[in-house]
C-alpha cells in the first residue's frame, strides 16, 4: 500500500472549504442513525461518517462523486485519507505569510 498519493500529498487546511456541518453527518440525521467518526470532502466540505460508522457516508459520498481526498473533523486531528488509493495521511500545516 503507498504511503501518499496526489489526492492527500501536502494538503494543507487552507485546500478546504469551511464544514457547514462539522458536528454532524446530514445523511444519518436524515435516516436517524449514529455515527462514530465524521470525514469532510476536500471539493465541496460533504461531512459524512467514516469507515468506523455503521453507515459509512463519506466514503459513499466519495465513490458517488470521484471526490477522493477528505479530512477529519475532529478538532486538533490532521488525518487525511483518499478513498480512491485507499492511503491516510496528515495534512500539512498551512503556509505562514513570506512562505
């Protein structure tokens, strides 16, 4: 398995729009179900559940769409991952101004 891709390799906060929903899957408050772990699409800022929810919206959301590079919603958490080469990975840190 690789360790990066062009999905994920040096993303940075700065590459995604702020989550609308950050405290919740739409999708499961929807069907009334729970989630464990939400996931935020970096094109379009989709929160989902993840691979550890029982529904696992995000990772539908990203094979529906061809969308492969999300990110954690936990606070302080830099995981990223991409659906499509199936790699996590840690979102740089964004550029300070003179970088």
């Amino acid at each position: 398995m690789a360790s990066s891709c062009e999905h994920v390799a040096g993303l940075t906060a700065m590459d995604f729009h702020p989550p609308g929903t950050s405290d919740a899957c739409r999708e499961c408050r929807i069907e009334d179900t729970r989630w464990v772990v939400l996931r935020e699409c970096k094109p379009y800022g989709h929160v989902g559940c993840c691979e550890s929810s029982p529904r696992r919206h995000a990772t539908r959301h990203c094979r529906e769409t061809a969308h492969s590079g999300m990110r954690s919603v936990i606070r302080g958490d830099t995981r990223d991952c991409c659906y499509v080469h199936e790699v996590m990975g840690s979102i740089d840190r964004a550029p300070t101004a003179g970088q």
